[in-house]
C-alpha cells in the first residue's frame, strides 16, 4: 500500500542535523541556531526598550514641568542642558525623533517579529532550523549594525536627527535647515537602510520556512495562529519596507547631490536654494505607504501571539479560527490602500480623501471580528491568569479603547481638528505601541521556559501587569482630552500660550504617570534576567499547550528534536474537548488514539491512519477518494 504525506522541501531525517561542538563564538555570537538568534533579537530589543523609554521620560520632564531646572541632567546629557539648567530645543525635537524611530523600528518591528517570529516558526511548523541559517544570522547582524550606527549618532556634536521619527522634508532633506538635520540625520538614513535590508533578509527567510519546511500533517489550516501572524507580517514587510529605502535613497539624493526629488522653492535665510520642480507630499507618500501597513508590522505578530494564548489559557479552542485568518488577510490587504488618511491635511482633493475614509473604516471590520472572537473565546472559559494570560487581556483592551479613537481620525473631516494634536500621540500609543508592546510582554512570559528552561516569576509578573496597565491608561487617556482641546504635539514648551495654561496640572500628571509606568519596567527587567539563572526549573509543557514546541526537550539543541520530528494530526486548539480525559490534546496525538472525543468527521480520518516502515502512523492519500 502506498502512502503519502505533505510535499517537505528539506530533509528531516536525524542524520542530516548531527552538528558538531560548537565553540562560544559560532553557538553565541555568530550562531545559526534560530533560537539563540531569536534571544539576540529580545536582548537587543530590551536594551532599545530601555533607551527609548529613558527618551520618553526626559522629554515628558520638559513638557510636566517646563520651568524646572534640569541641571542635574548635566553629567548625562551635557551641552546638551544650557547654562541656565534649561533643555536645548533642539534636542528636545532629536529625543521625540529617537524615541519614535527606536520604539517604533527597533523595538516593536525588530524586537518582536525578531525574537519571536525566529523562535516560534521552526517549533510551530515541525523544521529542524529556518530555511536559510546564515540569512537568519545575517539578518540579526544587519540590524546590530543598523542599532550601533544609530546609537552612534546620539554623540555626535550636532546631535542625532531632529526632523521627527516620520523625517519630512524639507527639514531632513537640507543638512543646513538645523542642527539635527546635519550627520545626524545622515546616520538615520543610513541605519535605517541597513535595518530594511535585515527586515527583507529575514520576511524572506521567514516566508520560505513556513512554506517549505513544514512537517508531515501539518497543512496551512492545521498552523497556529501565531504562524499565520508571522507569515503574514513577514509579506506585508517584504512589500512594503522597499518603498521606504528608495524614500529615504531619494532624500539622500537630495542632501547630498543637488538632486531636487523633493525640494523646490525654498528661501534660508533669505537665499532661494537652486533646487526646483520637488515636492514633499511625494516623500509623504512613498513614507506612509510603509507607514501604515507599518502599524500592522507591528500589531499582527502580537496579535497572533495573543490568540495562542488566550486559547492556551481559556482552556478552549479559540473561536472562529478560519475567521481569525481572514481578517488577518484582510487587514493586511488593506493596511496597503489606507496610507493617505495620514495626510488628510496636505491639500488632498476632497474626492481622494474620500475614498481614504471609506477605506479606513473598512478596515476597522476584520479589526473587530477579532476582538469579537478574543471575547468570545473568554466567554466561560476556564481562565488560568498567568502574567501572560493578563498582558495578552490587557492586549484586547488597548485594542479597542485605542481602535476606537481611530474612527475619529479617519473622518477626514474631524481629522483637520485633531492632525498633530495629542490625540493622535494617545491613539497610535494605545492602539500600536502599547498593545504592541504587551502582546510582546505576554509572548516573553509564555515562551521563556522554552527559551531558557526556567520558569519568570509569576508574582512580580502580576506586579509588572497591574502597574503597567494602570499607568498606560493614566498617560494617554488624559492626553485625548487635552487632544480635542487642540494640544499640539512635538512643541518644546507651552508656557507662552495662555490657551493652554489651564492644562499645565494635567500634563504634569501625565508625566509623573509616564516616569512612575516607565520605572515599573524594571521589575519586568529584574524578573527577565534573575529567572534566566535563577529561576524555578521548567516542566517539559507547564501550560499544558497543544503545539508542537512543547514536544521538543526542555532545552532544546540545534536542530530542536533529538529524533524523528513529530507528525501532526490535528489543529493546535483541541482543549476541553467533550469526552476526552485530560482538557488539551496535543497536535501529535493521531483521532485513532482519542474515538471517545472525536467528531463525526474525524471519525472518518481514522480510515485513512495507516502504519509506515517505521511504525509510525500517516495518512493513505490512496483512499482519501
């Protein structure tokens, strides 16, 4: 009788991954592993976390409590603090610029889709490694290159660049414009042509991995919702992150060789520049077709995240599966003919900005078929609260409170009151940043006893949630209100506005909500890092989880399974199944061995289980007639 499986590309067999001793420098530094790759991506994005956050809160110094001396800032920031112990407002606009680039790029896109589109894809799908184990390294070193030039800028005369994180011209596009405009924007440019080469490096080898090396059984309608997040966030970067490099080649050009692609009629100092025929609106274009499929770069992997462990921790299967997909397609389809509702202000013709709206709030549709589907996988669910479980909760929650001030922006007519007001800053931080962020977090609780064998400190966990989740609604919802109000953002001071006196107590709330939510991060630091050598050993699978990377050893080497890879059966979310003696059946488990919880139509597949050479049961494609 003949049997047959899923096409697999690469050769699974155990003697084609018997791997040598490695040294410290190939298994540390230089690895291939996918998983200590991934650890390289979570550490680096930590310490881009903290330098961001450490931004955020110098910034929000200046904007709480404008008249305070910040001379005791001196010894870290320098010149940067004037003789009279005031912050330079240059550096005020390169700190908002650096924060914004940092989180956005280096932390949410690099640090989250690096870390755990790396760790989870092999283990998730049945691979040995990815598809390409030196691009995989590459990919990594290319974004190390990308942060240490970046980093580089900050100590640098003029300062790094101070033109926004979103770089408009003309303000980047001539060095001579200010201070930040000069190397140090230069530097930006220049990491983030390198960080957008890592991103396409690594979306391709990501890409290829989840379509050729899944393991035997494992169908695209049996992957995880975490691999379809992966895999879908890895072709919206693959498409869109080119459009930004030849943004940013095409500001080059124009800083650096007379070029005029985005400049024309402009007057410094009373001298017209020769440059002629450009136009900024083009950059915004070519910048926000990455811009806003950017935002679901960012959110699609925390929410698939989310999705495996809401089901993991509800003990149910999550709802609506083949749903969860679609709108995942769906947002990712239109994320790419949205980009204009950022630029409901330039002078678009009303017609256009139009159609824009309309399609931006198509797009809050599939957004809420999986809110609706979170929710309905909570319902009555049997909820295990592990730290986790609560950040993937808290998740759900910046979701929608944030998704629905979207609404408000993507009327184009109530867009023209609330553009660059602190509006948009408490939106896009709610709704992008920090559901980003603990879709991050929660991921970072679930997957560290696979990462590093031991358990995170439950205890602290549920600290660092509580503190965190309190403190990011203290910030941002106040800012909507002084938002509709007409607080602008990216201003240095307000003092001399009498307008805005009246704000002057709110904001210093915000900011103290800023620092003290900033300073609980270093629970979550302390936790991180003691737990790695101290913490409480892990068991094989401690949140009884059907995938597969809870077959492999506690520590897993390279290669991740020591034997044959296991076959799959079934989909990932077979918990609390009526019938069944135990609440989870893993993916491994075959229908033959579980008749007292089948469905009708798994009943049938039973027919098809047939034994091979080596005693392990497959699936006869001869009889599937």
């Amino acid at each position: 009788m003949e049997t047959a499986d899923l096409p697999i590309v690469e050769d699974h067999s155990t003697d084609a991954h018997e791997h040598h001793e490695q040294g410290f420098v190939a298994k540390y530094i230089f690895s291939q592993d996918h998983k200590t790759i991934a650890k390289q991506f979570l550490i680096s994005g930590i310490l881009w976390a903290v330098i961001g956050g450490l931004l955020s809160v110098f910034f929000r110094l200046q904007l709480g409590f404008p008249n305070m001396s910040m001379e005791w800032l001196r010894p870290l920031l320098g010149g940067w603090i004037s003789a009279n112990g005031q912050l330079d407002p240059g550096f005020y606009l390169a700190m908002v610029t650096m924060h914004g680039t940092i989180m956005v790029f280096f932390v949410l896109t690099a640090g989250l889709s690096g870390t755990f589109s790396n760790f989870l894809i092999p283990l998730q799908i049945g691979a040995r490694d990815m598809a390409s184990g030196f691009l995989n390294m590459l990919s990594y070193w290319f974004f190390f290159l990308s942060s240490t030039i970046m980093f580089i800028s900050f100590f640098i005369s003029t300062g790094p660049a101070s033109g926004g994180w979103v770089i408009y011209p003309p303000l980047s596009a001539l060095p001579q414009a200010m201070a930040g405009s000069g190397l140090g924007m230069t530097l930006w440019l220049v990491a983030m042509a390198f960080f957008i080469i890592s991103t396409l490096v690594g979306g391709i080898n990501y890409v290829t991995t989840v379509i050729n090396l899944r393991t035997d059984g494992m169908t695209f309608s049996k992957l995880p919702l975490t691999i379809w997040a992966f895999f879908l966030t890895a072709i919206i970067g693959i498409l869109s992150f080119p459009v930004l490099l030849s943004a940013a080649l095409l500001l080059i050009l124009d800083r650096s060789f007379g070029t005029s692609f985005y400049l024309s009629e402009i007057y410094i100092g009373g001298e017209a520049l020769p440059n002629l025929g450009g136009s900024p609106i083009l950059f915004q274009h070519l910048f926000w077709f990455l811009g806003h499929p950017e935002v679901y770069i960012v959110l699609l992997p925390s929410l698939g995240i989310t999705s495996e462990i809401i089901s993991t921790n509800s003990r149910k299967p999550i709802f609506g599966y083949k749903a969860m997909i679609g709108s995942m397609i769906g947002i990712g389809f239109l994320s790419f003919i949205v980009w204009a509702h950022h630029m409901f202000v330039t002078g678009m013709n009303p017609f256009l900005g139009s159609i824009f709206m309309l399609l931006t709030l198509i797009i809050a549709i599939p957004s809420a078929i999986k809110v609706f589907n979170y929710i309905a996988t909570l319902w009555q669910g049997n909820i295990v609260f592990t730290p986790a479980m609560l950040f993937s909760i808290g998740l759900v929650s910046f979701f929608i409170s944030g998704g629905l001030t979207g609404i408000f922006m993507g009327n184009s007519a109530l867009d023209i009151q609330l553009h660059d007001t602190y509006f948009i800053v408490a939106h896009f931080h709610l709704v992008m940043g920090s559901a980003a962020f603990f879709g991050m977090l929660a991921g970072v609780y679930h997957w560290f006893p696979k990462m590093f064998g031991r358990m995170m400190d439950a205890k602290l966990g549920y600290i660092h949630f509580w503190l965190s989740f309190i403190g990011i609604y203290l910030i941002f919802f106040p800012m909507h209100y002084i938002g509709i109000a007409g607080f602008p953002r990216r201003y240095y001071s307000f003092t001399n506005f009498d307008a805005f006196s009246s704000f002057t107590d709110l904001n210093a709330f915000i900011s103290i909500a800023a620092i003290a939510t900033f300073v609980a991060q270093f629970i979550f630091l302390f936790n991180f890092f003691y737990s790695i050598f101290r913490g409480k050993k892990a068991t094989a699978n401690p949140w009884k989880s059907n995938a597969l990377e809870w077959t492999t050893p506690i520590n897993p080497g390279h290669g991740n399974w020591p034997g044959d890879i296991p076959k799959v059966y079934r989909w990932p979310y077979d918990y609390s199944k009526p019938g069944a003696p135990d609440d989870f059946i893993p993916q491994t488990v075959p229908f033959s061995d579980t008749p007292e919880s089948n469905l009708p139509h798994e009943n049938e597949l039973i027919k098809l289980e047939v034994k091979d050479d080596d005693d392990a049961i497959v699936i006869n494609t001869n009889d599937k007639e």
